[in-house]
C-alpha cells in the first residue's frame, strides 16, 4: 500500500482537487486492471460470490475475498500470474482502508462494494449509470432513487474521496454536514421548480444518469466523478 499511495503522490501537483480525485482513481483503475472488465463480467462475479444486492448489509472480509478473487479468475488467462496476483492484493487492501463504515463498526456494506466495482469496471458511462440506478433503486422496489438512498451514495463517496485519496472538496466556510446538505439539494434540482421548492425526493433514471454523465452542470461534489468516468475517452483521442 505504501507504494500505491506514494505512486499518487504524483498527481499531488495538479491545482485543482476535482481533477487531482479523478486522476488518483483512473490511475487506481488501471493499477487494479479493473478496466479490463465489463460491467457484465463484474455482475456476474459478484452474483457467483453472492454479494447481496441489499446495500446496508455487511459482507465479512472473507466473502470479500472470495468476490475479488471471483473477479481476477475472469481475466486470468488475460494477465500474467504474477501482476495478477499483485492488483488483487492492492484492491483488497484499498477496499479494507477506503471502504469501511466507520460509523457501523467498520464494516463493509454489500452496496459498497458493488458500487465501487461498477464504477472501475471498463464499461461505458452510461451502461454504469443504468446498473447504479437498479441497484440503488431495487434496495426498496421503488424504481426510483429515493432521497435516503442518494444521500448514503453522497455520503460513500465523499468517504472514499477524504479517507481513501487524502483529499478534501469541503469549501472553507462550510461544515461536512453543511457540504452534504447541499450537494443532496444540488442533485435533487432536476426535481426542483423555478423558486427551488422541491417537488418530489427522488430521482428517476435519466435524472439520476446525469448526475454521472453531464460533467459541465454536475453538482460541484460530483464533478470528479464524471471527470473519472470520461478520462478513458479522453485518453482514447488522444
């Protein structure tokens, strides 16, 4: 780990934080040889390490275990044993420091982990956004993401970013709580009339896919994230 974290130290020199947080995780993507996988490839895995599709609940550091190395054996034959083996070794590790609920014990949550998988898979921007937005709006059957579940997605990744990167996207003048306050009201203005009043608390499919894909209008919280999401195409025209 000593070495991944000293590895994105080099994107330390980039001025703005958005654009230092999506460098750090497509550099981690491709360290993690995730991109080599589909989005299919990555369901079907976690499907055959029977990671639950209920986001609270708690997956043991062992099921863990089994889910990466489910997903490795896909691409074994792709990769030598030896780099195999190493990004394997570096995911489990990142996934134990970044991803545990500190406020749940320390556990690691089955939502987590599939939504984390989704996004460093290879496959298209809005291919994930359609995955995400079943799985966030399957844990109640709703077919809509309510807000409760926007808000624990909001609150993993600002987590990720802090904990795991090192970098904080808090504006000076405001609390943690304040920040999230207002990224959830951010994300909800598709919903929202012309005074601001918001009109329902839940997003459907389209809305939620922009919050991924509209990079220039995303809320100012998430801007990383489409930044991540488009820097293979950026690096593909290049």
């Amino acid at each position: 780990m000593n070495t991944l974290q000293t590895e994105l130290e080099q994107f330390n020199s980039i001025k703005y934080a958005n654009h230092r947080v999506s460098f750090k995780l497509r550099h981690l993507q491709k360290r993690f040889l995730l991109d080599q996988l589909s989005l299919s490839d990555i369901q079907e895995c976690c499907g055959r390490a029977d990671v639950s599709c209920c986001l609270k609940e708690v997956v043991p550091v062992a099921q863990l275990d089994k889910v990466l190395a489910t997903v490795y054996a896909s691409i074994e034959s792709a990769v030598p044993h030896d780099k195999l083996m190493d990004a394997q070794a570096m995911a489990l590790n990142w996934m134990l420091m970044a991803y545990r609920d500190t406020s749940d014990g320390g556990h690691i949550h089955a939502g987590t982990v599939r939504v984390w998988l989704c996004l460093f898979c290879g496959s298209k921007t809005v291919e994930k956004g359609k995955a995400l937005f079943g799985l966030l709006s399957n844990s109640d059957k709703s077919g809509r993401v309510e807000m409760e579940t926007l808000s624990w997605l909001l609150s993993m990744f600002h987590k990720v970013v802090l904990e795991g990167l090192g970098e904080s996207l808090l504006p000076a003048d405001q609390t943690q709580k304040q920040y999230m306050e207002k990224l959830l009201l951010k994300c909800l203005e598709y919903v929202q009339s012309s005074k601001g009043a918001c009109l329902r608390a839940w997003l459907n499919s389209l809305e939620f896919g922009r919050l991924l894909s509209s990079v220039p209008t995303a809320a100012p919280g998430l801007f990383w994230l489409g930044l991540w999401l488009n820097l293979p195409q950026c690096e593909q025209s290049e």
